[in-house]
C-alpha cells in the first residue's frame, strides 16, 4: 500500500461530501437537575419546582432569612449544576463532586491526600471546597472523636489533615447519577479492579 503525502490527503479530505456523525452528548446529569430549566425557577415557586433535597438546600439564601433574588437563586443553582454535571469522557468530563464520590465509593475513610496524592497545593483546595459541598448533602462527614473534636492525621505536605467517612447517599447519588458501574465497592464485590 503506497502513502500519501500529507498535502494529497488533505486534498482527498477537503473535497470529499465527509459529514461526521452527530456526537451525542453523553452527559451524566444529576437526578437533581434532570428535566430542570434553571430560568424557570424562582424565589416564589423554587419549593414546587426543585427536588426537595435541593429546595432544602437554597432554602436558608431565601427571604426572610437570606438575600437572594431570583437571579441570584438562579446563578447559584447553576453553579451547583456544574458541580454535579459529568460526562463520559472519564478523564476531564466528571465533574470534581463525582470524582470524589467515586474515588470515595469505596466507603473507606480517608483523606484527600491520600486519595490524590499527584495534585497541588490550589487543586487540593478546590477539591477541598466541593468536599465541603459533599458533607452539606449529607453523601460524606468529617471524621470526629466521641467528644466532637476532628480527627485528623499527618498527609502529604507535614500538615494535619481532616479525614473523610463517606456516608450511604453517596453511592445513591452515583447511580441516580448513571455512575452506578463506577461504584468502587460494587467492582470490588464483583472481582473487577478497581480503579
């Protein structure tokens, strides 16, 4: 078989009627925001509108107790959204809330260090705040001693450091999700490696 030069394969290409098929969008959305119009939702109807989970959870930001006005309301539910938003492409479509839920599927306690020892200082930050974010939903918990007080140990950068304990909403959340078949605790039981 003989090569063509680049320059007549690029020819070939630019005159030939190729039309490439349609990608179809292989979002994994949150069952939170599945069949939701963010643009619909206000500060007067977001109780009948929002899953009950998630009008809990903007409820406190709502008058008389908080501040927000209905656009208000909207950019933090689509902030939120792309928290929970993935897509297929397993290395930079998941967002940061299922990577932790998937690296923690496992349901062992850890740290973030120990669960991402390759990333840096302002990486860890952010996956730091999106735990926060996790332990508001109730899917992972700070571990405590029976007197309250945080039980941390010595990661990576010689600092203490929270360990995590993940909780059972967080496996629900990933099949909810259709990230059921990443389950770490499912592989395991199944004989598959897990990644």
């Amino acid at each position: 078989m003989q090569a063509l030069p680049i320059e007549t394969w690029l020819e070939e290409l630019e005159n030939t009627e190729y039309l490439p098929l349609p990608s179809s969008p292989n979002v994994f959305q949150s069952y939170r925001f599945i069949d939701l119009d963010i643009s619909q939702v206000t500060v007067e109807n977001y109780a009948e509108l929002l899953k009950p989970s998630l009008a809990e959870q903007v409820s406190i930001f709502i008058p008389p107790s908080g501040s927000f006005e209905t656009p208000d309301l909207q950019r933090y539910l689509e902030l939120v959204c792309s928290y929970e938003t993935s897509t297929a492409d397993l290395v930079l479509g998941l967002s940061l809330a299922d990577q932790i839920r998937i690296t923690f599927s496992d349901m062992q306690i850890s740290t973030i260090c120990d669960r991402y020892p390759e990333i840096g200082l302002a990486e860890k930050r952010r996956y730091r705040c999106v735990a926060e974010y996790l332990i508001r939903q109730e899917e992972l918990t700070k571990l405590r001693d029976p007197n309250g007080k945080l039980i941390k140990k010595i990661g990576n950068m010689q600092k203490a450091v929270v360990l995590y304990k993940p909780l059972p909403k967080l496996l629900e959340s990933l099949k909810k999700s259709g990230l059921g078949h990443l389950i770490k605790k499912e592989l395991l039981k199944a004989g598959k490696p897990a990644s």
